[in-house]
C-alpha cells in the first residue's frame, strides 16, 4: 500500500526545481500567481494542510495557530529567521517549526559589504549619475565618500552571518568588533581577529560603520534604540541587513536628518513593503541606500533554500527529528 502524500501549503510561488520536486514528493498546493494570502486564507491553510511552508511575508501568529486543524504537524518556513512565526505558540500545539539556516549566510554577507560599499562610497548615487544626464566630468572635489580601509567595524550579532561579513571586512582592512549575547569561542575570535566587547553601548560608541546582523527576537525589538544611535559617532554609518525591527526607524531618521550620523544602508525595515515616510525622504535625497529586501535573493540562494525546506518536510515525514528544528528557547 502507498502512504498518503502529505498535503504540503506552500504560501508564496517558489523557484521552479524547488515546486517541481515538491509536487514529486508531496501533495504540494502552490502559489503559482505570487500573490501574497491574507490572514483569511493562512487560516484556511492550517485547517486543512499537513504542512505549511510560509515565508518572511506571512504573519503565522498564535491566532492563527490556535486555528490550526489536528492534522497541522509542520510549519516548513522558507526561510531564516523565524520571527514571522509565533515559535511558542506552535510548539505548545504539537506543531514542530523548521527554518533555512546556512545556506543564505554568504549571499547575505556580501549584501552587507555591499551596502556599507554603497554608502561609504555613494555607489547608488554616482550610479544615477550617467544614466540622468548629469556628468559634468571628472573633479578633484566632487562625489567624495568615505574611505573605509582602516576605519573600524562593529557587529551587532556574531552567528553565521556576522562572522560571515566579518571575513569579508578583513579583506578590506577594516578591524573587526563584535557584541553577541555569547563571546565567540577563543579560537574562532582570534581567526576572525575580532574584538569583543561586551558593552554594546560601548562598542557603539566607537565604531565608524555598525552592522546589524543578529536575529530579531523579543529581546532584540529596538535594540538600537533612540539612546543607543545617539552614541554612535555623527561621522558613523549604519548597515542593517537582518530585520527593520531591531533599529528604532523614527529615532535613526531624526539623527539622519539633523546629521548626527553620516549615513545608513537599509535592506530591511519595520513594516515591509511599507517604509517609514522620512527614510524614504532621506533615501530620495541620497542620504541614504534602501534595498528592498534582497539580502538572500540570488537564484543558488532560493534553490537551496527550497531544497532545505523539501529535506524539513521529508525528513519529519519520514518519522525523524527534521535537521532545522527550531526550538523556543533558541530564541
Ligand atoms: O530575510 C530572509 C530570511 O530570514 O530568510
């Protein structure tokens, strides 16, 4: 006898190998036109599927969990921070959740050098210069970034991702500082040739470029709160490529605004795809570089995150604890 495919709702429309292997493997209800569900419709899923796969863009929130039918045994997110899925609430149900941890740290790294490239040497803004009309020709004043060999580096967060773009700032000589909840292991610290500081505020106050690279959990809401931006140094700049929710967006446009900070580079914000008015103003004036959530898009990245949401499933089907569990107390 055949086992039952498991009914497998896949929110968002996912790479091509990744859709067709799932509708190999499972009962696989997809979303070919992209749209994303409303609250109405994730309700509809959990009542009916064995699995969901959502995505950063879903809010599965204990509402919706408490909704959820008997038969709701996974929720396979695409994706790796978990913070659109009440965990908690989940679990308490008997419904085991899984993420995508790994395979995005590169892609992300490198949209984080990226950034703190694009701001320190206004790439966007020169980039506009051609196709606009506007080149007068070369001068020795004119377009002047920063440079940013020599100038110091500090990490807020040193998981996968943070030591990822740490690797690659030593390459560009920056010095390298870190906050993290956990000191890194000796051996790690000194290949990284980071420096640790248990104070964030103090690290914060030192640094020429802060890069936000931790997870956004109850406890890192605001972490760069008004007080805290307000100890960076007015000629610092600021990269968040984890979640908009762990920089006070109101409090980093006043200081950008009445140039208490030399600038920020955004690709995430508080509420996607929405962003707060005054960063966009600064944004529109070049003051500074927003991308609309791009940090893992590149087509190697989705694949493999895909395949790492198919091995959660099967895996979990199959009887076995799924590789990416993710547990409250990770977070
Ligand atoms: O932001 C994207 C992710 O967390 O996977």
């Amino acid at each position: 006898m055949t086992k039952k495919k498991p009914l497998v709702v896949v929110t968002r429309k996912l790479p091509a190998v990744v859709e067709t292997r799932m509708r190999e493997l499972f009962d696989a209800r997809l979303n070919i036109d992209d749209t994303p569900m409303s609250q109405a419709a994730l309700v509809e899923a959990v009542k009916t599927a064995d699995v969901l796969v959502p995505t950063v863009t879903d809010r599965i929130d204990a509402g919706i969990i408490a909704q959820a039918g008997d038969q709701l045994r996974l929720i396979a997110n695409f994706g790796n921070g978990v913070d659109n899925i009440d965990v908690t609430s989940a679990v308490q149900r008997g419904i085991t959740v899984t993420n995508t941890p790994g395979v995005l740290t590169d892609d992300t790294a490198d949209m984080t050098i990226a950034l703190i490239l694009a701001v320190a040497r206004r790439i966007a803004e020169g980039a506009r210069v051609i196709p606009d009309d506007e080149w007068a020709g070369w001068s020795p004043t004119w377009m002047l970034g920063r440079r940013i060999t020599g100038k110091r580096l500090g990490i807020v967060g040193m998981g996968r991702i943070g030591q990822a773009v740490a690797r690659r700032a030593a390459a560009f000589g920056l010095s390298i500082h870190y906050h993290n909840r956990r000191r890194l292991d000796a051996r790690i610290e000194e290949k990284l040739d980071a420096t640790y500081w248990d104070s964030l505020d103090q690290m914060l106050a030192r640094m020429d470029i802060v890069s936000v690279n931790c997870p956004h959990t109850p406890a890192t809401y605001h972490l760069l709160s008004a007080r805290r931006l307000k100890l960076m140094k007015p000629d610092a700049i600021l990269v968040n490529t984890a979640r908009g929710e762990i920089v006070d967006e109101t409090a980093l446009a006043r200081m950008l605004e009445a140039g208490e900070l030399a600038g920020a580079g955004l690709d995430v914000f508080e509420s996607e795809p929405a962003v707060n008015p005054r960063l966009l103003r600064l944004a529109r004036q070049h003051r500074i570089v927003v991308l609309p959530h791009m940090g893992s898009a590149t087509h190697e990245g989705r694949a493999d995150m895909g395949e790492k949401v198919i091995v959660n499933i099967k895996t979990f089907m199959d009887g076995h604890k799924p590789p990416d569990r993710v547990l409250p107390s990770m977070l």
